[in-house]
C-alpha cells in the first residue's frame, strides 16, 4: 500500500486499488480506523466503533477477492455512516435518549445498498437530535467539532460525517438534508456533498422517514472527499426500494459536460448578504465554469428572498406535531429531549396551513417556470465559513441560501472553491433543475479541478 494514502483518496481511488490488488481490504480498515483513534478524541465525530466487526468484514471481503468474487464497486471499501440511519446489529440511536440503546435488525435502504455493493462501515457519526440543528450536538453524544478549527461548528445535522471525512477517517459517509444538512456540513468541513432531487433516494430506515407533511422536504445523499465518490454513490442508493412510496423510478442520466451550458449566479439572496470571501469564491467557481465554456450571466432566481420565511411557515405549519409523534415512537420524553421546545408550538387554524401549502406551490411553480432558461444556479451554500459553536441559532438567516432548494425539491452539490481570512473551508452550492444531478454534479467535478477541493486539515496532514 506503499503507493496510496488509505486516508486522503477517494473511495474511488482506493476500490481501484484493491481490484488491482495493491492494497487489501483489513489494510485500508486498519489505516481508517488509525485515523479515527487519532483524530475522534478532539472531533467527537464517530459516536460508535465497529473496529472488530468492521475487521471481520475485511478479511471476508479479502478472501472473496482472492477467489474472482466481486461483491460490486465498493467492494471493501471502509465508509462511515451518519447516526440518524440504522445498522443492523449497532446501536442506532438517532440522537435521542429514547433510542440511546436501541440496535435495529436491519440496516436502513442506503446502508443496506452500500453494504450489499460492498462497503464495510467502520461505525456511526454524530447528529444532532433526529437532525433537527445547524449545529451537531444531542443530549446522548455531545458536540462534534470542526477539524479545521475546533472551536468552530462542522455544521449540521450531518456534521460527524463532514467532520471524519475531512480528518480522513473514511473516504465517504452518508448523510440527510432537510434545510441543508448535507451541504452546509460539506461547506463548513472543505468536503463534497450532495443532495439528490427529491423522490430519488429512499428514506426507509432514517430518523425523518417517508410521510407525512413535510416529507418532501428530506432527501439521502453521499458526503465525500471528492466529487466521483459522489456520483459513484448515487448510482448505488438511488431507486424504489419498495417502501418509500414518494419514491420515483426515474433513471439516472448520463454524465455531462459543461461546456454551452447555461449557468446562473448570485450572490446575495437578499436575506442574508454573504461575507466578503465567501463572495470571492462563488465568483471564482463561476469563472471555472465559464473558462471550461459555460455561458454565465449574474441572474438571482425570482422569489429567493422569500425563502426563510416560507421555510420557516412550512416547519412549524403543524405546531409540532409530527415532531411530538416522531419523539413518542422513539420513547423519547419531551423533559429530555432537546427538541421540547419545538414540540410544544402553538397549532396554526386549517385555514393558516392551507395558506402556507399553498404559497409552497406557487414558489415551486415559479421557480420551475424560471429555470426553463437556465441549466445551473451557482450560490453560496450559506453567508459565512463554519461559525464558532453556540452561533448558529442567532444566525439563522445566513442558512437559507440552502433552504430555498429544499422547497423545491431540486438536487444540489456542494464542492469547496474557497478559504476564509481565518484559513476556514468555503463550499459553493451548485443546483441543477430536477433530475438532473448529473449537471450538478459535473460542474461540481469541474470547480473541483480548477480551485482544488478538499484539501487536509493541519492535524491531518502531520
């Protein structure tokens, strides 16, 4: 294994080197695992361990390598999980004390597609409770840290996986998106993330499952340290499942290229303006995209202002109580939930909520008429590189450059381009129409190239 750095290639990168045989399986679970006793203690990103399991897996996917057998392409391949899926036979918890010992017979969809492609999981990262924060921290695990500056935020709700990924403790994780809890971590954490469109992932198995009001408003998708990682997973999660009824049998198209594609930027939704550098790097992807032969124009999306207080109207429409549901299946007492607040809202009248459904159409519909000229919206993933822990809350509007996608349903990829003055990662948010992960992602793939991505923490380069 003398040749890759089992903690700084891409899952990609390291499932081509084990078909060709320069590296085993138990070596890369090994490395891995080094990596997370080094770097967890001071992250508190991998909640639980799979260390002798994860071993057992890897010699078994060994052996079936030395007699011709391919379990598919990330055949023994390490990855981490996000600890709001379920894996069978490992503690679950979801980030709720209902759950603190629960262990589920079966893995949720997305775990269950990995493994059966190959992967091995090397054990569960941190959420906050039922991933519901812009922060990573719940009343059973605590707070994970950011690996460039651990006095800053990785973000949330998928911020262990951000976190471990960029410290190199495993080439890819798996995460959730509600308001943005893939990208925004990926943008905090110098990581690539995406969301698929809506209806393209199955959420079997996931602290926030198909149903209910606010379910299109979820989706599953990868967080890695390169963007192949990501269009590789999505090939492997994507699909009915059988049980997520919202989800569609909508093929996967093609990669693409940029060049004529029709891109739009801005830099300002008019709720939130950005900081001055994470300006600079919307601007700097959106010139990789014209120098690879892109046709960019500065066009802000009409209605975009309107985002964080539609966003907001839509959560709280039914005063809390899918959320007090969700806590009672869970077992989880409001006195010890973190989420009691938000549990106890006063219900709006029918006829409110009727109101709010009802602007949630118009905004989509507007939208979708808009971007019949556009192939790609390019943004910034929110106002500010990784804020210290405990602002988030009183910063709210700084995430809604997120939101606004997760109204509509579209599938978004996050790469970083950028760095803040205080050397923090900033991502750009790269948002393709429905169905169409494939310009997300390429475009993603080309800013990758040109500004360089992920790049290694200090403690993990040392």
């Amino acid at each position: 294994m003398a040749d890759l750095d089992a903690c700084s290639a891409s899952a990609v990168a390291l499932a081509r080197a084990l078909r060709e045989r320069r590296a085993s399986s138990r070596e890369l679970v090994d490395a891995c695992l080094a990596r997370v006793e080094r770097v967890n203690p001071a992250l508190n990103a991998v909640v639980t361990v799979c260390a002798e399991r994860a071993r057992h897996e890897a010699e078994a996917a060994d052996a079936e390598a030395e007699r011709g057998d391919w379990r598919g392409p990330l055949h023994g391949v390490p990855i981490t999980v996000k600890d709001s899926f379920d894996v069978a036979g490992v503690v679950s918890t979801w980030g709720t004390p209902g759950r603190a010992g629960f262990v589920p017979e079966a893995d949720a969809t997305v775990v269950a597609r990995l493994r059966a492609a190959g992967a091995i999981v090397l054990g569960k990262t941190n959420t906050p409770e039922l991933t519901m924060g812009f922060e990573t921290s719940n009343p059973i695990h605590g707070r994970t840290r950011n690996p460039y500056d651990t006095a800053r935020t990785p973000g949330g709700s998928s911020g262990g996986a951000a976190a471990i990924v960029a410290a190199g403790g495993a080439p890819l994780d798996v995460g959730s998106d509600t308001g943005g809890s893939i990208r925004l971590p990926a943008h905090c954490c110098g990581v690539a993330g995406l969301r698929p469109t809506s209806g393209r992932v199955p959420r079997t198995g996931h602290a926030i499952g198909p149903g209910g009001a606010l379910e299109a408003l979820t989706q599953i998708g990868p967080i890695a340290r390169r963007v192949e990682d990501l269009a590789l997973v999505l090939r492997l999660i994507a699909g009915p499942d059988g049980r997520d009824p919202f989800v569609a049998p909508v093929p996967l198209a093609e990669p693409a290229g940029i060049s004529r594609l029709r891109v739009a930027f801005f830099l300002d939704n008019g709720i939130a303006k950005p900081d001055p550098a994470v300006e600079a790097t919307v601007l700097a992807a959106a010139g990789a995209l014209e120098a690879a032969g892109a046709r960019v124009e500065e066009r802000r999306p009409p209605g975009v202002d309107e985002t964080l207080d539609l966003f907001m109207r839509v959560q709280l429409m039914d005063g809390g109580a899918e959320l007090r549901s969700l806590l009672a299946r869970c077992g989880t007492r409001l006195d010890e939930s973190s989420l009691a607040a938000l549990a106890h809202l006063p219900a709006p009248p029918v006829d409110h909520r009727m109101r709010v459904v009802e602007r949630w159409d118009a905004f989509r519909a507007r939208l979708l008429a808009w971007v019949r000229d556009w192939d790609l919206v390019v943004s910034p993933v929110c106002g500010h590189a990784a804020l210290r822990h405990g602002e988030s809350d009183g910063r709210i509007p700084a995430f809604s450059y997120t939101m606004t996608w997760n109204l509509t349903g579209w599938p978004g990829a996050v790469v970083r381009a950028g760095t803040s003055p205080e050397s923090l990662p900033i991502g750009v948010q790269l948002v393709a129409p429905p169905w169409r992960e494939e310009v997300a992602l390429a475009a993603a793939a080309r800013v990758e190239a040109a500004l360089g991505g992920w790049r290694p923490p200090a403690e993990a380069a040392e």
